[in-house]
C-alpha cells in the first residue's frame, strides 16, 4: 500500500513524504489590505445591499460600508489610536464590531476581540496579555471595560463605540485620516484568543491575508459565493466565523445578514424571511434544529449550501432530507483559517461518512505517525496543514509558536486518517481541551480559577461525554477542611461545590463553568508528582457526581 503525499486539493500518492516545489495560487492577488477590498466593494456594488443586523434592522449598502468605516476610522484616529496599537473590542452581533473591526484595520491597528461572556479575571488576562492600549465597548459593557482598565495598566483608555458612530448616524462631518489603508498583507489585523492545550488562551496573530485568504477561496472554491448570494451568520462575532464571513462577502458581493445569536426555533423562518442561499453552523446547531417540530415549509427555502464543521454523522441524510438542502463537512482552526472541505462533485458518495474532504486551493495537509512520516491510507496520525494565510504566530509565546510549526507544518493537534483516494477523516485529538457546544474550553484556564477558591486544595477539569453538547466540564475537587469530614453526596458536599461554582461562574465566561462536580480525598499523580489527569479522564463517569444543571446526584 502507498503512503499519501501531502495532499493539495487532488490527492497525490508516493512512496515519498518529500513535497513538490509547485507553488500554491496565492489568495487574494491584487488587494494588499482589508481597506482596499472595501474600497474595491463599493466601487464595485455601490447600492448594493452589503451588511442587514436583523435586531437593530440597520441596513448597509457597499458604498456605506467604506463610509462608516471610514468615519469611524477617523474618529479612532482623533482618540489617539494609531497604526500598531492593540484594542480590545467588546461589541455584540451589531453594526458596532465589523465596524470597529474594518475602522482599526484601515488604521493599521490591530483588534484584540473579547468575549461578551468574560468576565473580569478572563477579560482581564486577554487585555493584559494581548498589551492593549485601549478597550473599545458598546455601553453594555463599559463598567466591565472600565473594570478591566483599572487592573490592566497597560491601558491609556475606554473608549464608548455608541459614542463614535453617533456621527456617522447624524450624518455629521467626518475627520480625515490621510494614512488611511496602507497596511500590507503581511501587517498584523487581529490578536484572536483561542483556547490552549496547555494554558491560558493563546492570541493568534492574524494578517490582512489571512482574511482574504479564507474570502478568496470562499469565491473560487466551493460554494463558490457571488453577488447574487445572500449569506448569513448568527455566531457571536467575537469568533472568526462572523469575521471570514464579513470579509467573503466584501470580496463576492454578496449580502451578509447578521442575527443576533443562535435561536433554533426561529431560525428557519429568518432564513427564509431574508431569503438565505448560503450559511455556516457548527457544535449543536444541527442536532438543535432537527428537534424543533417538523413545518411544512421545511423546504420552503433558497438555501443551495450549507457548510458545517462536525455534521453529526448518523443525522447527516435527515438533516437533507428534512430540508431539501445539501451539508458540506469543512474543516478548520482560528490559527489556519479555511482548511479542508467536501466539494459539490465528492458530496452525494460522502454524505454520512463523516469525511473532511480534502484540503482548500491555498492549504496543503499531511498525516504523520510517531516518526513523523507519512502515514498510509487508513492509518491513524497527527494533521499537519501548510500554505497561505496561516496565523502568523501566538502572540508573545515563542516557545509554542515553535512548537506548533515544528518542521515546516501546522501542528493541529487532532489526529485524522487519509482513505485510498485521498481524503481526509477526523479521528479525535491530543489537546488537553475541553469541547463544549462548540466552545474551546482550556482546562487548565478553569483549573486555575477554580484553585483560587479558599475551600479548594487540588482540581482537576476533564471532559466527560455528552450526548447533546458533545463534551461537557467535570472538576474532580479536593479540599483538606472537608477530607475525612464530609461524605461525597451530602448536603455539605453540595453546598461546597455550589460555592466553587458560584466562584467560578463570577470569574469566567458561563460556558467554562463545570456541570459536573466530584468531592475525592486526593488526586491520581504521576511519578513526577504531577496529577494524572489521563487517568481520570479515561476513569471518567457521572457515578457520584453533582449536577449542577440538573441539580442532583447521579448514582
């Protein structure tokens, strides 16, 4: 049996690991910034619908785009932002973060987004870490940003975002920025923070060209976007998603319907109110509309492609039927970007296999097995990815940045297989990480705020199977006032954790604070006195376990 090359879009085999020279198309060829694809947007579809927030009904053309953003930018300018500086932005699903985030990238600044979760310890570490100069919030969330100002010195100001637009909104002379879009591809647009596999989260140091990257392979890969397209997205824009959503839309012409957050019940209905022809979901959102009742307008809909990352495989036939649309698995990290993807040619002989299909124009992908050479066709190794618009590095961590591009290639972290025709399978991970919902949980990051609790001696986070939300948080605590003292399903027990938790949930955003919670006497530890957490994570079970969601005790 032949090992498989590295693989780019059409599968190689050799009995060779070696690459070719052939160079990959590089995206985005033409536009150096984020600033000049708007500009080219507005040239190109100056009426044109670009941007509807379904909760506040504000409605963009192209041509608006490059003006808010321009406004904005100029603003931002005045209140001594410049080219290189880091802010922190806490927005929500409105017209406040693209515009933030398209004003600092005409700057030359560089956005840090912050979770609308967080809370003061998480938001605390991200602007710490990230050395932002100022934190840029609706006013939903100034006291948390001025809170996070007042322990982060690091920070000149807080700036109100309601404030800034209130004269775009009045229509009110706009300051001139003559630097405006002169950043390069290569100059830094985002500090993204994603979990970790062995700490705190770890800011991803985004380019320009990551960004187009992702858009330009949206429009020349399948789906193949267009301006007769209608795109929608209900991820928090705080994640990538929104973001590469923003931007293919700017480079396709198509319109880009935001909605506030998920709601299953009624997201049919906007889909067809605002006639959708494309959308990207992951974590529940396919399992969590399959449970609303069936309508007869299921079919009702313009939608030609839905793209989704872990489409539950036994669902995956149900999910067409019920909705007479096809689902493509894609495959993708915020440190990659855009990676693998199932094409319209390859989707009818995949549907239910759980395939990642293969790598997008601009990526290339290898499998290795513990000799880090190339694995054969079945055989299970590490995912390795290379090619344009990778992040650039982990901000200020030089020791993981090496690590995870070791020899050339993107260490993902999962492991995945190839099949005989060249195609990739995912087949779990290495990650000390927690997956909840589609939320990246770093269990360390909860293992620490959890050790700061008085009651609280050792912890240890593992992720336990679920059924709906695919992994769910349980923390195995030991407290030497209860050692001996307190039996493991008591009241007194129950009390403890409700302590921890309520600790916990003040600290970190909810999605981090564990449902499960176990009372031991001690920890498993290794030879090197380290807790063996591989032992409970593969001793993990519910049995003795406090629900904090459904408030008992399981048995």
């Amino acid at each position: 049996m032949k090992d498989i090359k590295m693989i780019r879009g059409q599968t190689e085999s050799s009995s060779s690991a070696t690459p070719t020279d052939t160079p990959l198309t590089t995206p985005g060829a033409g536009i150096d910034n984020l600033g000049q694809l708007i500009l080219r947007a507005a040239a190109r579809w100056p009426q044109q619908t670009a941007w509807r927030f379904d909760e506040t009904s504000d409605t963009l053309s192209f041509s608006q785009v490059e003006l808010v953003t321009r406004n904005l930018a100029g603003e931002l300018a005045a209140a001594g932002i410049r080219s290189g500086d880091h802010v922190a932005v806490l927005a929500r699903n409105t017209l406040d973060f693209p515009a933030a985030w398209l004003a600092l990238a005409r700057l030359g600044a560089v956005i840090v987004p912050l979770n609308v979760n967080y809370r003061l310890t998480d938001a605390s570490h991200v602007v710490a870490h990230a050395r932002a100069s100022f934190i840029l919030a609706v006013d939903e969330f100034r006291l948390l940003a001025t809170e996070v100002g007042e322990r982060c010195p690091n920070v000149r100001a807080v700036l109100s975002l309601d404030e800034m637009l209130t004269k775009w909104r009045s229509g009110g002379p706009a300051n001139i920025v003559p630097t405006l879009d002169q950043s390069t591809r290569d100059h830094t647009a985002n500090i993204q923070y994603t979990s970790g596999t062995t700490g705190k989260p770890k800011g991803c140091v985004l380019g320009h060209d990551y960004w187009l990257s992702i858009a330009t392979t949206m429009e020349n890969d399948f789906p193949f976007l267009a301006p007769t397209d209608v795109m929608l997205t209900v991820q928090p824009f705080h994640y990538i998603d929104p973001q590469w959503n923003v931007v293919s839309a700017l480079l396709s012409g198509a319109e880009l319907v935001v909605l506030d957050r998920f709601h299953p019940s009624t997201f049919w209905q906007q889909v067809r109110a605002y006639e959708v022809t494309y959308f990207y979901c992951l974590g529940l959102m396919p399992t969590l509309l399959l449970k609303m009742p069936v309508s007869p307008d299921d079919r009702n809909n313009r939608v030609r492609a839905i793209q989704a990352s872990a489409i539950p495989a036994g669902l995956h036939r149900t999910l067409e039927e019920r909705w007479g649309v096809p689902w493509y698995e894609a495959y993708g990290m915020t440190e990659t970007g855009a990676d693998l993807y199932v094409d319209e040619l390859e989707h009818d002989e995949l549907v239910g296999s759980g395939c990642l299909g293969r790598p997008r124009s601009h990526r290339e992908a290898l499998v290795v097995n513990s000799a880090n050479q190339p694995c054969a066709s079945g055989e299970v190794g590490a995912l390795l990815l290379r090619g344009a618009g990778l992040m650039d590095a982990y901000y200020d961590d030089p020791a993981a940045t090496e690590s995870a591009f070791a020899g050339g290639w993107f260490h993902t972290g999962d492991l995945a297989s190839v099949d005989s025709a060249g195609r990739l399978y995912y087949r779990g991970r290495t990650k000390d990480m927690i997956r909840r919902s589609g939320e990246n949980i770093s269990a360390i990051e909860v293992e620490e705020v959890l050790g700061m609790h008085v009651s609280v001696d050792l912890v240890a986070v593992v992720p336990i199977a679920d059924e709906l939300r695919g992994e769910e948080v349980l923390a195995y605590i030991v407290s030497a006032e209860t050692v001996g003292s307190i039996r493991p399903q008591s009241d007194a027990a129950r009390e403890l954790f409700k302590s921890v938790q309520a600790h916990c949930a003040a600290e970190l955003a909810y999605f981090k604070v564990p449902r499960y919670w176990k009372l031991l006497d001690d920890l498993p530890r290794t030879v090197s006195e380290r807790i063996a957490k591989h032992e409970l994570a593969q001793a993990g079970s519910l049995s003795g376990t406090w629900d904090a969601t459904e408030g008992r005790w399981n048995d």
